[in-house]
C-alpha cells in the first residue's frame, strides 16, 4: 500500500511538473506589449521595431487611407531612418493613457497621444491615437490598425477610402 502511495504521489508531481509553462522561454502577451511600447516610444533602434511583426503583416491606417500587406511595406511606411521627424520637448515619441490586452484574443488595443513634434521643420501634434494590434501564436503583430488624429487636416484630405478595400 505505501509503495502505492508513494508511486502515485511520484505520478502526479511529474504530471504536474510537466503540465506548467515555462516563463522563461516564453513571453506572454502583456510582456511583448510592453517591450513593443518601450522601444517604439524611444524610436531608437527600427530592426528591433520591426522584429515585433511577422512577415506578412497588414497595417491599415485608417484616417491616411494607407495599407500595407508585408514587413517591407511596413518598413518603408515607418522608416525612422529617412523621416525627419524630431520629438519636442525631450517627450518620448508618445504616451499611453490605456492599454487593454485579452491573452485568449491575442489582441491588444492601445490609446494614446502622439507627442508634440517636428516633421520635416513642420511643427505637429499632440495627436491622439488608439491602435489595434493582434498577435499570432509566435507573438508576432500580423495586424495592426491605426486610427490618428492628424492635424491639419491637410495630411488626410486625399486619403483613399479603405471601406472599399477588403
């Protein structure tokens, strides 16, 4: 009987052992958010911004009428490296009033602003900003739609219509 015992207990710590998730090797979904929101509000380093993406990625913005349907596209879309874009009043690129994550959804939503800044000597900003950000099961962003505030207007006045595109 305590040889049964003992065999049983043994049986049910490796099942338990081997039934639990190791964090080590594996981010969860809030961690890869907030990593995605750290180094794109520092803006620094573009190759570790893109590597939160998988390769076929789709980024509608909605207001700019603008999509891409691949990490090329979306590189050259964002490309940090030719935009003069230049952050004011030592602010971080923006700030995020909420986030919401559902880990069963593999989504996150983010809403924010866009702080005050230079677009090629253009002053800009404040701009609000709440985005939609799905995530695959490699914790990739396949999507990710942007809805902004522009202002002036003039940046969204000859937007295409992305309700037609399907």
């Amino acid at each position: 009987m305590q040889k049964f015992f003992v065999s049983l207990m043994f049986i049910v710590i490796l099942v338990g052992c081997t039934s639990t998730k190791t964090k080590d090797s594996e981010l969860s979904l809030n961690e890869v958010v907030e990593n995605y929101i750290k180094v794109y509000q520092a803006r620094s380093d573009f190759e570790r911004f893109l590597a939160f993406y998988s390769d076929d990625v789709v980024l509608e913005d909605m207001l700019y009428g603008y999509k891409t349907t691949t990490k090329q596209q979306l590189g050259d879309f964002f490309n940090w490296n030719a935009e003069q874009v230049h952050v004011l009043d030592s602010n971080k690129t923006f700030s995020v009033e909420q986030t919401i994550i559902s880990q069963e959804q593999g989504t996150a939503v983010l809403r924010g602003t866009f702080n005050l800044f230079s677009y090629n000597g253009q002053q800009l900003g404040p701009w609000r900003f709440t985005t939609v950000l799905k995530f695959n099961d490699a914790g990739l962003i396949y999507y990710q739609q942007d809805w902004i505030n522009y202002y002036p207007r003039s940046f969204v006045l000859e937007a295409p219509n992305l309700n037609t595109d399907k």
